[in-house]
C-alpha cells in the first residue's frame, strides 16, 4: 500500500506540474513573446501559432514528464536484463545518476526505492550463488579426480596381491598367503565403503528423499564402547591413542544403531586419516540435560584452517590436511551430518592449526516412555 500510495502522489503531483507548466508557457507565450513579435489576436495566424505553441508545451512537459518518471524505469530494466546476462552490477549510466554524493537516491527513484533494494538483494544473491556453483564445480572435478585415484589405489593393490597368488611360478608359504588375503580383503572394504559412501550420497541428494530410520532402544553407553573397539582393531588405526571416557554407566536412549554408527565411525576414522601416527583421541559421553546428550570427540592433531572448517560438511569437499593415502571420498563428513540430523541432532566442529580438532554432537534423549508416546 505504501508504495501504491506514493506512486499515486507522485503520478497526481507530476500531472498537476504538467498542468500547470503548460497553462504558464501558454500565457508567458500569449501575453508576451507573441505580441512581442507583433502578432495580436487580429492576425489571421495567430490561432495556429497559438496551437503550435500549444504543442510545443505539451511536448516539452511531456519529455520532462517522462523522464522523471521513465529514466527509473529504464534502470531498472536494464539492471534486469544484466542479471539475465549474467552481469550483477547496477547499469553505469553518465547523464541519469541514481544515487546523490551521500549515496542516497535522487528524488525521481525514490518513487521505486523498495524495488531497486530488492533488485540489490536479489543481485548480491545471485552472484553469491553463482560463486557458491563455480566452487562447488571445482570442488567436483577435483573429487571426481580424487575419487577415480581412490578407487584405482585399492583395485591395484587386490589386482596386484592376487596376480601374485596365481602365479604357477613361485609356491607361497601359508602365512605369506593369509598377508595377501588380508590385504585384498582390507582393500576390498575399502572399496565397499566407497561405493556406500556414493550410493548414500546420491540418495541424500534426492531432496524428496528421506532417511529410513529407524530407532531401537539401547544403552548408549555400551553401543559405543563396542564402536571405539571396533575402531581400534582397524588396523589404520593400530597407532593411534583412542579412548572412550563417560561417568555414566547406562544411557538408556533411542538410535538407530546401523546409522549412529555409521555418521561415529566417520567422524573417528576422519580424525585417524587427517592426524599422524600417536595422536590421541577421545571420546566422552554425558548427559546434558534431561532430553540431551553430548557427545564430544576430540583430538591434539594437526588441526584444520578455517577455510575447511568452513567446508566441512560441504559434499565433495577434501580437506588437504591428510597423513594416509586414502583420502576419503569427500563425502564422509556431509553423510555424518545427514545422518546425525536424520537422529534430530546436531553437529559442530571447533579447530585450529597445530591445537587439534573438537567435534561436539548433541543427540536427543529418548528413553522408553517418551518413545513409546
């Protein structure tokens, strides 16, 4: 209503000057430069020349009137037609400046300030996404680069190990084979993590699609003694410090314990992978309050930069901080994050170089009653 009603101030306005510069020009005209020029009502052209004056008037109002009210226009739709070109700058114009020297709008655009502020708005945005895209397709074509390396690395090493055991050549002895087996089957995990990792991916992509969770009851607590059990006996993780720590004994709660475990383990082997050999890192439970709890990973490793603090959770974001060959898929992190969220809980990290890595995790307390209601 506001701009409707300025909009019908300024028409009236306008149409009254108009009115009124062209009742002026006809007088001054009529009552003076004609009969300056000699010419009285008697002449026989003074009527046409009274007419054409007449036009005249109106033609000169009419371009003053246009302008005041046509040059906005004309800026506005030219700021448009740049954002279709991929152009987000406002249009320079020389004789038509929009903004006075204390950077505010000169009086004709007043009239269209919101829709010139919300062009601004919608401009900043595009060329903010239009960033966001160019850095989202270089962070593509690198982990496409990544990804074809990751997935090239372990089919060597399972190619390689069992080209070597059907060699009629050389006879193995039967430790000397098992070290082969184990290999191919750590690369061959490798890989199937890999392609989870993809397919997850994919489908946490389809923004109709949702993660099938489902919660069972169980003790916290225990569920995750299990997965920093497991986690050591990885043997990426053979030379790493990790421990559990909570003053709880039970933490009854709801989880779906295939997903929980799978955003856990992803956070843990991402600070196994990016850390060297010795790092420490703990894990510790409690809760926070009587419908929270805390989960904290934390880590005295090499730390990240705030730009892949930043990106984190980004899908196809590697951060270049590794101490492994396997860099991962790029992936892990923003599946932790989906999957943690699918719980109604949060993630955020905190790090700084050569100061290690904090994970806090928040997840619902859900015990029995509350989950059978």
């Amino acid at each position: 209503m506001k701009v409707k009603l300025r909009y019908g101030i300024h028409f009236i306005l306008g149409l009254l000057a108009w009115l009124l510069s062209m009742a002026v020009m006809t007088i001054i005209t009529t009552e003076t430069i004609l009969p300056t020029l000699g010419i009285t009502p008697d002449n026989a052209n003074y009527d046409l020349l009274v007419l054409l004056t007449f036009v005249v008037n109106i033609m000169m109002c009419s371009i003053v009137f246009s302008w005041y009210f046509g040059g906005p226009l004309w800026f506005i739709m030219s700021w448009i037609d740049n954002l279709t070109k991929g152009k987000y700058e406002a249009p320079i114009t020389r004789k038509n400046k929009v903004y006075n020297q204390h950077y505010k709008l000169r009086q004709p655009y007043r009239l269209y300030k919101e829709v010139i502020h919300n062009i601004h708005i919608l401009s900043d945005s595009l060329q903010q996404a239009e960033v966001e895209r160019k850095n989202m397709e270089e962070s593509k074509r690198d982990w496409i680069a990544g990804i074809s390396h990751d997935l090239k690395t372990p089919l060597t090493y399972i190619t390689g190990y069992t080209t070597l055991l059907l060699n009629d050549e050389y006879t193995w002895s039967a430790e000397e084979q098992k070290s082969f087996l184990l290999e191919v089957h750590h690369k061959s995990l490798h890989l199937e993590r890999l392609i989870q990792d993809l397919n997850l991916s994919l489908q946490i992509e389809n923004v109709e699609f949702q993660i099938p969770i489902q919660l069972k009851h169980g003790n916290l607590v225990a569920f995750i003694e299990n997965l920093v059990t497991d986690i050591c006996s990885n043997p990426n993780a053979a030379e790493y410090m990790i421990s559990f720590h909570t003053e709880e004994k039970i933490i009854d709660s709801c989880y779906d314990e295939r997903l929980l475990y799978r955003a856990l383990q992803n956070l843990l082997m991402n600070a196994v992978i990016h850390n060297p050999a010795g790092t420490e890192i703990q894990l510790t439970l409690a809760r926070k309050n009587e419908s929270k709890i805390e989960l904290k990973i934390v880590d005295n490793g090499v730390g990240m930069e705030s730009e892949t603090i930043k990106n984190i959770f980004t899908k196809y974001y590697r951060g270049s901080t590794t101490h492994a060959p396997e860099f991962g898929t790029g992936l892990g992190m923003a599946i932790a994050k989906q999957l943690i969220l699918a719980h109604n809980g949060s993630i955020t990290m905190d790090s700084e170089l050569s100061k290690g890595t904090t994970a806090y995790i928040i997840l619902p307390y859900i015990n029995e009653t509350s989950a059978d209601s």
